[in-house]
C-alpha cells in the first residue's frame, strides 16, 4: 500500500429519501431547510490521493461533486444496485466523451453489474466493469479495497478499506452482518455504518436502526464510528441537535456524518 496521504469525503449521508424530503414537514426536515449541516443526498464517498475513487455514485452526484471541487474521477467501486448507490453513473458518460477520453473502471459484484449493464448500456463506450467476487481483494491508488458481504439482498457488499495508516469498513446499507463478514472486522480505526432508522426499524434483514448501529460499534471496539445512510425520518423523526446530544454519552467515539465531512485515511 502507498504511503500517499488520503482522504475519505462523505460525499452525501443519507438514505434514499433525502433530508429534507420534498413532501416532509417533520421537525428532521424542517432543521434541514434552515441548517446545511443537516441536509443529506444519498450516501456515497470519495476518496482522494493521487487519484480520485468513488464509493457509490448517488443521483445528486453532479451537485456533490461540485460543490467538493472535484473536475475528475478515476475509478468507480460499488456497494450495489440500487438507484440511490449507482444513480449518479450517468454523469459519467460527458465526462469521459468530453473530458477525459478513457472508460472509468467500474468494480461490483456479478448482479450488480449485471443491473448497471441493463439500466446503463447507451455506456458501455464510457465504462469498463470489472467483477468482484467476496472477500476479494482489489488495490487502487495505493489503497486496498475487500468486499465484504453485507445483509441487503443480491450480492450487496460493504468494504474494508485499507491505507498504510488506517483500517476503515463502509457498510452504507446492511442489517446484521454476517459472522464470516464480522471476522474481517477487528481492530477497526474507523467503522461507517448504516442507521437508516430511529426507533423501529421497517427492514431489520436490510438496515439498522441508530441503536442498533451504535450496539454494533461498540461490541466491534472501533475507535471511531461515523453513522450514515440516515433518514432521520422514521420511524420517529429525530434532529441532528438531538443525535448528536444522544451520542455525547459515547466520548467522541460515535459521530453523525454528514456532508462534505472530510477524513484523513
């Protein structure tokens, strides 16, 4: 692994209905229409050294990627299929044609790429794929990429994501892990975990709620925990004010993410 600096930028933290929602007037939402920090696209990162790396492409991608000042992109690594985590890739297309000239390598799983072939395939001049199978291991730009299965459905992943400096996991989307998957898992500097929900939790086998999120960090002994993919609508709407005074009882060790937040790795 190279000894480049990185960073890890949460690019957006949310789950897929935004915060605030259009139709929403709950008091998440209402915080988010005054407060910046509170607002959410839907969740993916970018991680920079010499190269710029993509995890997940969120709809909003084009606006995220702006607004972090980013002009180029150089591989893509994917969670899953769903819209919310590949909706973004379209984007891609102008700026290989009109910009950058080379296909973007795209690494997922075998039916997650199968789904981007099939609601993507006006870009196959703009894309390479490239399959990833479990517990494979892929190094791009000096940073070591693993593919974990998570519990979300189909071949859905979570990454351990390794620098010279840091051992990182991202599981935007799971309920609980699986045990072969939790094995890879300890001694985490830096665990970024899905706490789709607050209180019940609609989709047990495919999110977590926050305290279930928390429960997985603390038995996981991460030194740091960034929650993400948050709704903060359901199942009782929460504030980021009130998440945050929540996880004050943790001593720095829990975080919201939110975005724009910007890590070194």
């Amino acid at each position: 692994m190279s000894k480049t600096t990185h960073t890890l930028t949460f690019l957006g933290t949310g789950a897929s209905c935004g915060v605030p929602s259009f139709y929403c007037g709950c008091k998440a939402c209402d915080e988010a229409r005054i407060d910046l920090r509170a607002a959410r696209d839907c969740s993916d990162l970018l991680i920079r050294g010499e190269q710029n790396t993509l995890v997940d492409a969120a709809p909003e991608l084009r606006l995220q990627l702006i607004r972090e000042q980013v002009d180029c992109i150089d591989q893509v690594v994917v969670t899953h299929g769903h819209f919310d985590h590949i909706g973004g890739i379209p984007q891609l297309e102008y700026y290989v044609k009109l910009k950058s000239g080379a296909l973007v390598p795209v690494y997922a799983g075998q039916q997650t790429l199968a789904t981007m072939s099939q609601q993507f395939g006006f870009m196959t001049d703009s894309l390479a794929f490239n399959q990833l199978v479990a517990y494979q291991t892929i190094e791009l730009d000096g940073v070591c990429y693993t593919a974990l299965p998570a519990a979300h459905g189909g071949d859905a992943f979570g990454f351990l994501i390794q620098t010279a400096q840091t051992m990182a996991a991202y599981f935007p989307d799971t309920g609980q892990l699986p045990a072969a998957t939790l094995g890879y898992l300890e001694d985490l500097d830096i665990l970024i975990i899905d706490a789709t929900f607050n209180a019940r939790n609609w989709m047990p086998h495919s999110h977590h709620n926050i305290d279930e999120a928390i429960e997985l960090s603390r038995s996981l002994q991460a030194k740091r925990t960034y929650l993400t993919h948050l709704s903060m609508h359901y199942d009782e709407p929460i504030t980021l004010r009130e998440l945050e005074q929540k996880l004050s009882a943790y001593e720095g060790t829990i975080h919201v993410a939110h975005d724009g937040l910007t890590i070194e790795i």
